[in-house]
C-alpha cells in the first residue's frame, strides 16, 4: 500500500486526504496549526466565534464527494442549513433586493422590485447560466490539464462554451439582460471572487454566480469551520492520520531527484511514496522548493486584490430586516474597481459584505450579543496602500458604516486582518484570493498541479488548478488526488471498493 504525505489540513488538504484513503492509500496530514482549517479556521474570544476564512458555502454536493470518497456520508458529519434569503443586497439609494432560494421565488423578487421585464429575463439568465456549468464543469474545471492542447480534446465542448459567449464579458453580458442596473451589480458582483473587474471578467466566470444565486448558499450548524472539521472527521474515520502542530521543513529526495517524504520541525522524517503540499505556490518554492525556479506564472502572476476583514463580538442586536449575508453595494461602480484593481488605491466608494452567523447560529455570540464579518475588498501589498499606516484609520471607517448602517457597535471582542497579516499567515502578495482568474492564468495556463522535476510531488489549493473558493479549493484536493493515484502503483483495498 503506498503513503502519501499531504502538507496542511485546509480545506484543499483533507479533501486531497479523503479522495485517497478511499483510492486505498495510506494517508497521512502534517499541520502546523492546533486545529484544521488553515485559513478556514476559528478564533473564540469572550463568548464570540469568528471564522477566519470564507463564510459563503455553496455546492455542498462537492463536499459530500470529499466525504463519501472517505467511506463516510455528508449528512454524518455535518449538519447544513440552507439560507433564505441567500443575500441582502443593499443599495446606496436604500433601496434592497434579497437573493431568494429557488427559482420562482427569485424570481418573484425581481418581478416585486425591478418589474415583469427584468423578472422575464431571469428566466433566461438562469438557463444560460444552467448552460454554462453544464459545459464548464466536466470539461474545463473538475479537470486535470497537461497542456493547453488540452483544451482541444473536446471539442464540441468548447464550441458549445464559444458559442454561449463564454469568452466574451461578463458585465455587458449580464447588461444586456436586464434594464435594473441593481440586478447587474447582483449577478457580476461574484467577478470579485476571481479577482477580475466585471466589466473586463470572461463571462464563462458566471458560473460563479450560478453557484451562488441558482445552486444557493448554505450555512453549517456551528459555523463555516464545521466544513474542515467535517472533512477532518470522515478522513479520520476513513484512516488518515492527522498530525497537529507540526511544521513541514523540508521535501526529502530520492537520489533520482524523486520525492521521498518529508521532514518535519524536530527532525522528524516521514517517509512517502508522494507528497502532495498545499501551501500557497510562491511559498512552497521559496520555503520547501528553494533549489528550483518557479513557473513563469508563479513568478510574475498577477494576483487578485485582498481583502480587510474585521471580526466583530458586540453587544446588542441587528436591526429588523438584517440577514445573515448583508451586500453593501457603494453608489460608484466601475470608477471604483479601477481604483482597486488598476490603480491599486483603496476603492473611494466601496460596497462591503457583513455576515451575520449568530442569526442563524445563536451559539456563535455571547448571550444577547451578535457576531459579525465586516469585508472591504482592498488592494494587495503590490497596490499603492502603507499598511502600517492605514490599519487604524480602515478600522474608524468600518465603524463608521456599521454605524450608519444600524449595526450594534458596542464592541467586546475584535481581530482586523489586513493583507500583512495575510502575507504573514503564508498568502503571497498578502491576498487570500490567490492568483487572480484572467484568461491567462485560468486552466492549463495556471500554474499545474505537478511539479515534474520532482516526481511524486503534487500540489492542491486555490493557487493551482481550478482556482479559488470553497468548491474550486476542493475539486483542487481531489485533482491532486487523481494525479497521485495515477502516479502510484494503487492498491485498492476490498473494504474501500464499495
């Protein structure tokens, strides 16, 4: 039976660990932190329980993939909630539109509050939509690529994909759809995740949105750090030997340069048969990989802009009508996006999300308190923005908006993070977003999973491919699985063959 070694237990990691316990290897996880998670962590202070990571959870069927390839069922180890509404979009004018769970009840929305063209046109929207991921998924995203002659090797597939308009753009796209100019913010507002202006994003990207306006948005009982844990307890359940608080310091060679495990802080060595490591890419050449250059794309990508997020414990209650994702969309649009991205200033107008999880967990925040995720999208440590400087003043101006947007603010328990501390957490260019989705740096041309002058050596996460975000990060972990199965001589064990 062949071992494989996977560095880090996010959530890219432990899906890796529970794709290949169940393809029959064995399987071990190092971690340097106390808990899994990684960047999907958890902090508790003063009866408030922050988490540190992503709180929109969509595609729960790519999790249960995780989970069931692990011998285990979703439902098992992890109880979801489906939210309704998925999103409160605000908008500078007061006005507001909830992102509804269903079809016709969406669409009832658009029909209340934009009027029966706009809610005609959805229907539409939803089929091109539908179209889109039918096509994309299969084909260019839960795929693993040799080169960008891949992209030939289906294709109708990618005739289908040009013919939708996929490789045209995803603003002019969306606004010729609809008249409301809230509902174009609504349904490309998501390019964020890609780190890509909506006017300038590929609307193939709008599969992003279809996970999060069509698919729905789901909330786990105990907060979004359930998701690692779900995945720690069936990798667990199914083998995997998780080891906590050890750091990885060292990738061990074989003498035909192929990997033979790794070494942890101590001096421990642990032996594999592969190696699959997580780390954000820059990092791990620079840390574990210093003998070797990196790929171009590695070297001189462009990464997305970061991201200011401050966890809030205060005292008091969320005005009526406040859910738990909050949409602050700012009255300026494109001139804003041009500052963050193009200029590399902080957006003059900014729209920012405020996730409130003690209204659908009660237990994440003290009695009579509310627990709160403040985001600004902000520019990353190449943008024009001192850090050092601007901590204290970015903190008064979200306290300002809570303020002005009826939020309790008499605060207890607080932690602001800012692209220094993400650089400081292991996040290149101090961005959680990874490499931003241009054409460029999007499948066979983002950086591989395979690292081929190191036989064995493989890599998961959101600086690889598919990409960033929760589903991309764990169709990630299984791709990588995928390449070191194939890369072992896999011996399926009879209980596994299910």
């Amino acid at each position: 039976m062949s071992t494989v070694v996977v560095i880090g237990a996010g959530l890219a990691g432990l899906a890796t660990a529970c794709h290949l316990v169940g393809s029959g290897h064995e399987v071990v996880v190092v971690e340097r932190g106390t808990i899994p998670g990684g960047r999907a962590g958890r902090v508790e202070r003063e009866g408030y329980t922050f988490d540190t990571g992503p709180t929109v959870m969509t595609m729960p069927g790519l999790l249960e993939d995780a989970t069931r390839a692990a011998g285990s069922e979703l439902s098992d180890v992890i109880t979801l909630r489906q939210l309704d509404p998925a999103y409160r979009a605000r908008f500078a004018d007061g006005s507001e539109i909830h992102v509804r769970a269903g079809h016709e009840a969406m669409r009832a929305e658009i029909a209340r509050e934009c009027g029966s063209k706009d809610a005609a046109a959805f229907d539409d929207f939803v089929g091109w939509l539908e179209r889109l991921y039918a096509i994309e998924l299969p084909h260019f995203i839960d795929t693993n690529f040799d080169s960008p002659l891949d992209l030939l090797r289906n294709p109708g597939a990618a005739a289908r994909l040009v013919g939708m308009g996929g490789f045209g753009r995803l603003g002019p796209a969306v606004r010729r759809r609809f008249d409301d100019e809230r509902l174009r913010r609504l349904f490309t507002f998501q390019a964020m995740y890609a780190g890509l202006p909506p006017s300038s994003a590929l609307s193939l990207y709008a599969v992003i949105t279809y996970m999060d306006c069509i698919e729905g948005v789901y909330f786990p009982e105990g907060g979004m750090s359930e998701v690692p844990r779900s995945l720690e307890r069936a990798a667990t359940r199914g083998g995997v030997d998780l080891r906590y608080g050890q750091t990885v310091t060292r990738i061990l060679r074989r003498g035909d340069g192929g990997v033979a495990g790794v070494e942890v802080d101590g001096g421990e060595q642990l032996r594999a048969d592969a190696v699959v490591c997580t780390l954000d890419l820059p990092v791990a050449y620079e840390q574990l990989l210093p003998d070797l250059r990196p790929g171009r794309v590695v070297r001189n990508g462009t990464y997305s802009p970061s991201a200011v997020v401050w966890h809030v414990g205060a005292r008091g209650q969320v005005a009526e009508g406040t859910h738990h994702h909050n949409i602050h969309f700012g009255e300026a649009w494109d001139s804003s996006f041009d500052a963050l991205i193009k200029q590399g200033r902080l957006m003059p107008d900014p729209s920012r999300l405020v996730t409130v999880p003690s209204l659908t967990d009660p237990s994440l925040a003290a009695p009579d308190g509310t627990t709160m995720y403040v985001l600004e999208p902000v520019p990353n440590l190449a943008g024009k923005v001192d850090w050092s400087a601007q901590r204290a003043p970015m903190r008064d101006s979200l306290l300002r908006f809570l303020e002005t947007e009826g939020y309790p603010t008499d605060i207890v328990a607080e932690e602001l993070v800012d692209p220094l501390d993400w650089q400081a957490q292991g996040m290149a260019q101090g961005t959680p977003f990874a490499l931003a989705h241009t054409f460029a740096q999007t499948g066979p041309f983002r950086p591989p999973n395979v690292e081929k002058r190191v036989p064995g050596l493989f890599f998961a996460g959101s600086g690889t491919t598919p990409g960033v975000g929760v589903p991309m990060v764990l169709i990630s972990g299984k791709l990588a699985a995928q390449r070191a199965t194939a890369y072992l001589p896999a011996t399926r064990r009879e209980a596994v063959a299910r």
